[in-house]
C-alpha cells in the first residue's frame, strides 16, 4: 500500500486514540505493573524519531541520553522489521513493536519500565495482537477516506434533487433566486451568498439575490472586492476557490451569471469538496433560472398583449367613464390579503385591465344616460356581457380573466348576473373584482352625481356583506383598506 506522511500521520492518530490500543495497555498493566508506552512515528532522515502522544517516562524530561538510546532501538527495529527488546537507563526492560505491514513501515510501539522480561510466546502474541489492531486501524481509516470521497456525491445528489424541487415550486425569479441562496447556505455551512445574472441589455452584472446570515443586522452591502471576484469569474468561466470564499460560474451556451459563497460557519477554509457541491448545486440552478426567466418573458409579452388590447377595448367602448389605474390595484391589494397565488394574481390583473371590455357594443345611449335605466335598459345590459366577452375567448390565456369579467355582477345571494351564481360557485376573482369595482364607482365623479366620501364607500360595502358582496372578501378589503399603500392609491386617484 503506498504510504505517504499524512496518511501516516492520520493512522497513528487513529491508532494511538483507538479503544484497540487501550486493551493492550490494560494488557500490559496487568502482566508489567503499569509500565510506560506512547506511539512513535519512523525514523526520519537525521535518525530521529518523534513521539505523537504525551510519554509518561521521566527521563525523556531529564536529558537526551534516553532519547538517544530509544534513537538507536527504532533505527535497529526499522531494519528488522521485528520486535527489539531494549534496557532502559533505569534499568527496566523495554519493547519495540514495528508497526509494519508488507513494505511499509507507519511507526512503533514503544513499551518501557517493564519490571520482568518477556517471553517469547508472550511476544509473538503480543505480535500478533499489534498486527491486528494496525490492520483494524487501517481499514477504518480506508473506510473514512471513503466516506470523505462518497459524501460529496451524495450530498451533491441531494441538492440536485432539492433544486429540481425549486424549479417545479416557483417562476418567479425574485422567489427562485433568494431560495437558491439560502439553500446553498444551508448545504454549504456558509454566512453569506451572493447570485449576480448578467443583464441582456446592458451586458452587465446585476446582483439579483444578496443573503447574509452573520450576527451584524445592518444591511448587507457588496464590496468591491466581490464586485472584482465576479467579474474575474464571468469573464474566465472558471471556478475560484479561496479561503474564504467559492465563486462559480452560472453557464448555459455562455455564461448567465454567478453565485459566490462566502465565511464558513466553522471558520474553516472552502476546499474542493465545496466547490464540487457548488458545481453540482449551479447546474441545476440554471435549468430553474433559465425556466424563470422564458416564464418571466412571456408574461411580459402577454401584459404588453393586455395593456394594448385594453387600451383598443377603451377606444372602441361608448362609455366615457373608464377606471383608474389603482382600480387594478385595489382588486390585486384585496386578493394578496387573500393570500391568491401567482397565477391567481395574474388573471385577476388581467381582468382588471380588461373589464370595460363587458361594454362594448352596448347602446351609448344607455351607457350616457344619467336617470335611472327603464327594465328594458337594464335587460340589455344584463344580456349583452356574454356576447361582447366572446371578443376575449379565442385567447386561451386569457379564458380565467374572461370568466372572471363575466360573473363580477354576481352578487353572493344569488341575485345577480348573468348566470344567479351564488356563493362560492361564482369565482373568487369575480368576488374580488365585484367588491374593487363597486368602491371605485362609489368613489369617483360622474357628471350626474358627485363621488361618495371613502367613509361612506366602506359603509356600504360593510352594509352590502353578505348579500351583494361575499363577506370574506369584504374583510380582506378592509384589511387593505387600513395601510398606508391604500391610502396612497387614494391620493392618486
């Protein structure tokens, strides 16, 4: 077996803490009345040996004649690869045991102040027994370095696993992001983790997800020392193992960004058992920031789609009164307080955006008129919903939004249109809607009447809970209603 020093070093330490060695000291206690030992590494070059415990004998403290006498045992027992017998300079008997296996010699059992000699069936147990332990230490010790090659890949599957689990939970980029760092954190023992992605406009580097778990609660700030690390690896594509930090490229066909971790928990230095975890850890993180990223670019283009077909719907629509911009707002407030998911919140806004949609194609005239609208009016607008909506159906993304439009004049009794839903059978969205809408109609100025105070708004919405409105949405709408962000959007208005 090839030997080299540390591993040398590592299996004398095994060796000399092992509970095998404290038996045959407890052996030896028994037949010698508590004789002296330690383990001593080989010879080196000089002639000189070295101890690797604490020995117990006074004359190593009294001078160096002893040592110089142990010097001449160990470099006898290396050439003879057999047990030396010795006198020490008191006068005990003394044994040499090599710890010896084919070619390679790793050190020795010493044993001092033996009060009788040994015989020599006693040695060649003795023998036998020091082989044994060495070849146990040994095997434990090939099994640990086994363990050291085997755990990286583990845990680097690990992670693979709980990445890929990241990918299906979120498309959110400024989610997805802040999960990757923590999660590298965690894997990695790390106090801080920075994710940068270069930007597709402007070529440059922009620091999208800053974690920072040390004691000091001020804000984390980049320095410019880690500003130069990420540029150096974004421009080399290549991993940078330091110390104190493990900077690796975010590369699909050319590279997209850069994650560095920096500050070991234990205070230790990084080594290529982290860089070989970050490594893994990376790739997978691309896959999810590149999904985010194509998911990021469709839903910009869907909005824009929206914000364009809005904008035609309210040019074409006869009605003169269309919603103000924090009308989407209020309904998106009122849902988050709900605790709607990302998709949900999507097709709401969408349908924000598109409500005035429900008026095309209705007579301006019932649309302008300012009295009170005759049965007939009111049948027309009841029925005619369901044909303008048709405008939006043919867009598959959009059918959510379109049902959501389409059933906002339910009312949670029953009473309302155009299908009577009542309840939880008419959408969330519409509720949500239904409840935004009717707030802004209250509150804004119309020719033929001046707008309600939002006092008065909130008291009606109150009043109607429970029969026009559904009273959970109420109670989140009230939530909003108490925030600053709110009354800002009032102030705007």
């Amino acid at each position: 077996m090839k030997k080299d020093k540390e591993y040398e070093q590592q299996l004398l330490k095994k060796l000399a803490e092992g509970p095998d060695l404290k038996k045959v000291r407890q052996l030896f206690n028994q037949l010698f009345e508590q004789p002296i030992f330690w383990v001593a590494a080989p010879v080196n070059k000089d002639g000189i040996f070295s101890l690797s415990n604490n020995p117990e004998c006074p004359l190593v403290k009294k001078g160096k004649g002893f040592l110089k006498c142990l010097n001449t045992v160990l470099r006898r027992a290396s050439k003879t690869r057999s047990v030396e017998q010795f006198t020490c300079q008191a006068g005990y008997q003394g044994l040499c045991f090599p710890l010896a296996r084919g070619d390679a010699l790793y050190g020795f059992l010493v044993f001092c102040h033996l009060r009788q000699k040994t015989s020599q069936q006693a040695l060649r147990l003795l023998k036998v027994l020091n082989s044994t332990i060495l070849e146990k230490a040994q095997k434990e010790l090939e099994l640990s370095k086994l363990y050291q090659t085997i755990r990286p890949r583990a845990i680097a599957l690990s992670t693979v696993h709980t990445v890929h689990r990241l990918i299906s939970s979120s498309l959110n980029l400024d989610e997805l992001l802040p999960r990757i760092a923590r999660l590298t954190l965690q894997v990695l023992r790390a106090k801080r983790c920075l994710i940068s992605l270069v930007d597709k406009k402007s070529n440059r580097l922009l620091n999208k997800a800053l974690v920072d778990l040390s004691k000091n609660k001020a804000r984390p700030r980049l320095s410019p020392e880690a500003k130069r690390i990420e540029k150096k690896v974004i421009r080399s594509s290549n991993i940078l193992l330091k110390k104190s930090y493990l900077s690796v490229p975010l590369i699909d066909e050319e590279p997209i960004g850069v994650i560095t971790v920096s500050r070991k928990m234990s205070g230790k230095a990084f080594d290529n058992f982290d860089r070989e975890i970050l490594s893994a850890l990376s790739e997978q993180a691309v896959g999810a920031i590149k999904n985010a990223q194509l998911y990021t670019e469709q839903e910009n283009m869907l909005l824009g789609t929206v914000k364009s077909l809005s904008s035609l719907l309210k040019a074409k629509s006869a009605y003169p009164y269309t919603h103000t911009p924090a009308f989407v707002k209020i309904a998106l407030g009122t849902a988050k307080e709900l605790g709607l998911s990302e998709d949900a919140l999507r097709d709401l806004r969408f349908a924000a955006m598109l409500h005035d949609a429900e008026k095309i194609g209705i007579p301006e005239e019932i649309l302008k008129k300012p009295t009170q609208l005759s049965g007939k009016e009111l049948k027309v607008i009841k029925e005619h919903p369901q044909k303008s909506i048709k405008i939006l159906s043919p867009l598959q993304l959009l059918k959510p939004a379109v049902a959501i439009i389409l059933h906002h004049h339910e009312k949670f009794d029953g009473s309302g249109y155009p299908d009577g839903l009542k309840g939880e059978k008419i959408p969330l969205g519409a509720r949500i809607l239904a409840v935004a809408d009717a707030f802004e109609a209250m509150t804004s100025r119309r020719p033929y009447r001046k707008s309600t105070p939002t006092t008065e708004a909130i008291k009606e919405l109150k009043r109607q809970s429970g029969a026009q409105f559904d009273p959970q949405v109420i109670n989140a709408f009230l939530k909003f209603a108490k925030k600053q962000s709110f009354k800002k959007l009032l102030r705007g208005k």
